[in-house]
C-alpha cells in the first residue's frame, strides 16, 4: 500500500498576494520552513494569526511585517 505525499500549496508572493490572509503552509513553503516553525511562532506569540476552525491563518500584512523584522 502506498502512501499519498501530501502537496505542497503553491509558493505566494506576499507583495502581491490578491487575499487578506495566507495559511501556515503557503507562509513555510515561502519562507523555506518547516510549517512546525510557522506553528511554534504563533503559539510563543511573535506571529499574530487567526484560527479558522482547526487551521491557522495568517494576516498577510502581519507576515509581510515579519520580513522587516531585524534577524538577530
């Protein structure tokens, strides 16, 4: 028995993302992460995001602002 992979959403470009908010797998596979990595973010509080039943949504301008933020 085989296992189906699960896909990968298409990669977004948050400049010109045409929605208010992008999931936890778009923003991973943009940032080149783990979605865990997305998750651990938003549980310790430095990504802003919404639940939407049982997903993540993030706002778009929250991770176009986490892109500025200065890497330490």
């Amino acid at each position: 028995m085989t296992r189906r992979r699960r896909t990968l959403e298409p990669i977004v470009d948050l400049a010109t993302h045409p929605r208010r908010y992008v999931t936890v797998r778009a923003l991973a596979a943009y940032l080149d992460c783990d979605a865990r990595t997305i998750l651990r973010m938003i549980y310790a509080g430095a990504l802003p995001a919404t639940r939407v039943g049982r997903r993540w949504r993030i706002p778009v301008e929250e991770a176009r602002q986490m892109l500025r933020w200065p890497a330490r």
